[in-house]
C-alpha cells in the first residue's frame, strides 16, 4: 500500500527529526552551562598557568563525561572521568589551594551516581568518603588552623560541588522530559498508523463487502433465470463482470489514496440493487450536497444498502436525500442491536472525525440510518493525488 501525503510515514519522518533536535538543543544546553559555570570558576581561582591548566582539564574531562552521558554512551568513560577529575580536585585542594577544583569530579560523580540505580547507595558512600579523605589529607598538611582550613577547602569545595551537582541533577530532569517526550511522540506516530490501518480495512470493506454480497444476489438471480430467461441470466452475468472490473479499480485507487465516491452513481446504483432484490424502493433528492459532504454521504448509502441486503428481509426502502444529510429507511428490519453492525460504528466515528452525526433507530418494524452534517464538510481532495 502506497500511504497518502502526509500519512504515518509522514508523521515518523517528522517524529524522527524533532527527535533529533531536542536531543541535540538538551546536548548544548548541558553542555553550555557546565561550561560557562567551569570557565568562571577557572577565572576565579586560577592566579597562575598551572592552575589554569589544572582546573582547565578537570573542566575539559567534565565536559566529556556529560557529552557521553547525553548521547547514553557515559558508561565507556565513566572510570576514566571519575579518575582524572578526582585527581584534579585532591592536586587542587594539596598543590595549587584551588577550592572550586570539586566542581568537575561532583558532576562526573553525580552522573554515575544517576546511572547506578542497583549501586546508589554505595556510589553516595563512596563519594563521600572521598570528599572527607581529601579535606582530611589538607588538614594533614595545612600549616594553618583547622577553622580556617575546614573553611577555606571544605565549605567553598562543599558549596561548588553542591553547585555541580545540583546542576546535574536539573539537566538529568530535563534529559528524563526528553526521553518522555520521545516515547510520546512514538506512540504518537504508532496511533497515526494504527488509525491509517484501521481506515483502510474500514475502506476494503465498504468496497469488497458491498461487491460481493451484490455478486451474490446476481449470482442467485442468474441461477433461477438460467432456463427461462437465458437473455437475462447473460445480462447479469455482464453486470457482475462489470462490477468486480470497478471494484479492482477502486481497491487499486484505494491503494494508491485515489479512491473517491460519487453520490450520485452510488444513489442510482443502490436503487438498482434495490430493484433486482425486488424490493421497492422510492428516493426524494433534494437540494445537491457539496463535495466533501456528498463523498461521506455516500458511504453511509453505501453501507446501508450492504446492511439491508444482508441482514434484513426488506420489501420497502426509503431514501431521503439533503444538502447537509441522507435517511435510509427499510422495513423487514431484524430485531438486532444496532452494535452489531460493525460497519455503521466505523462509519459513526469517521463522521463525527469531520463534525457529522450518525444514527439508527429501530421503530414500527422500520430501520432508520441517518447521517446529518451541520455545516458542510470541505473537500480537502488535492487533484495532485490523482496523478
């Protein structure tokens, strides 16, 4: 089946791409902001090119562990990261006196804190084991007080890895929007193609459905005239080659998103139907439906015609016909649920879809069908589909 413009291959395509930059617009903002907050610290706290160089690779190995992360490739370089920015922040803390120098390794270590769910707990440990044994080893080698040294390198590290992680943690909320938004937009486009699946059977069949059970009341009438009428018998028997010749044409041009209905040519071939069934059948047309309006109408003509011809043992039909609706009425009328009338639900919900109203009554022995648009349903048939 060749889908419609702007069908479910569409919508994937679509999908796909917005996919693509929410993805990449998450990538640079994470990005973006740990880099602006790590070049700061480094203007900061850096007085010489050593501690520029330091606390530039701590910021450069940061960067790469989100990169990773966003793109769900951070467990390659998880070990590397932790390793190089723990380095950083305790050669920091001892050698250069660099308090922000906890940045990177708090988000590194957050991440793999986040990437953990089965170990949390014990990563949280581990880091925080790791923050005391640095404070704990400039403590060893500070040669001034403990006050001032708790102050200068564990408040200020604790506030910038706090910073970090807090930090991490808002784009982790935003990476879990993402990925939600992502699963969404699949299920999105996975109803888009079940609608367009569902559409198409509905389609096949109004199309197969109606032919053959018309194939079979000629057929029936061919075999009780093949002896004493053999003219007609030949003259049905060119009406059901006829007939299956137009319904391969419209399941080719329902394939290719072609197929449309004609009101007119469906009336005249109902109320033929009708006759050949025996059944009288009497229309009143009334002012011309317009395009889009008359292409729905028609296929609840269609459908009811299938239905009485199926189901009921009619000897009466009445079709009303408007500008804005159509009223099929049929005696002999079994005493079934309108529910199991599978077609005439789908139909039901295809109307509404287009602000039409379909309903059925079962009164006096009588079957009513009745679609009613209230304002008329615009063609949006592109000739370009023709083609």
């Amino acid at each position: 089946m060749s889908p419609a413009r702007g069908g479910p291959h569409a919508v994937s395509e679509h999908t796909e791409k917005t996919q693509g930059q929410l993805r990449m617009l998450h990538l640079n903002l994470v990005s973006g902001a740990v880099s602006a907050v790590g070049a700061l610290l480094v203007a900061i706290d850096a007085d010489s090119w050593p501690d520029a160089l330091l606390l530039g690779t701590g910021l450069a190995v940061t960067l790469v562990a989100v990169h990773c992360w966003s793109v769900g490739r951070f467990s390659r370089v998880a070990l590397p990261c932790l390793v190089v920015t723990a380095a950083v922040w305790l050669l920091g803390v001892l050698v250069w006196d660099a308090g922000s120098a906890s940045y990177g390794f708090a988000i590194v270590a957050t991440v793999a804190v986040l990437e953990l769910p089965r170990h949390r707990w014990a990563a949280v440990a581990g880091t925080a084991a790791f923050a005391v044994a640095v404070v704990a080893s400039k403590l060893v080698v500070a040669n001034e007080g403990v006050v001032d040294t708790l102050f200068r390198y564990g408040l200020i590290s604790s506030v910038i890895a706090v910073g970090g992680v807090v930090l991490t943690l808002l784009a982790h909320a935003i990476h879990g929007l993402v990925a939600e938004l992502a699963v969404a937009r699949e299920r999105e486009a996975e109803l888009a193609v079940a609608q367009e699946r569902a559409r198409f059977a509905s389609d096949l069949h109004d199309i197969q459905g109606h032919t053959l059970h018309v194939v079979k009341l000629k057929t029936a009438l061919a075999r009780k005239l093949v002896r004493a009428d053999p003219g007609r018998v030949e003259e049905e028997l060119r009406e059901i080659h006829a007939l299956v010749g137009d319904t391969i044409t419209q399941t080719r041009e329902l394939a290719y998103a072609q197929r449309r209905l004609n009101l007119s040519a469906e009336l005249e071939n109902a109320k033929n139907l009708f006759e050949a069934a025996g059944i009288d059948v009497r229309v009143d047309r009334g002012a011309e439906a317009a395009p889009g309006t008359g292409e729905l109408l028609g296929q609840v003509l269609r459908e009811s015609t299938t239905n009485i011809l199926r189901h009921a043992q009619a000897g009466q039909v009445r079709i009303t016909l408007g500008a804005t609706g159509i009223t099929v009425a049929n005696d002999g009328a079994p005493e079934e649920p309108p529910s199991r009338l599978r077609g005439l639900a789908a139909l039901r919900e295809r109307l509404a879809d287009s602000g039409g109203e379909l309903t059925v009554r079962h009164t006096g022995g009588w079957f009513v069908t009745a679609a009613e648009f209230p304002h008329p349903v615009t063609d949006t048939h592109d000739p370009e589909d023709d083609r």
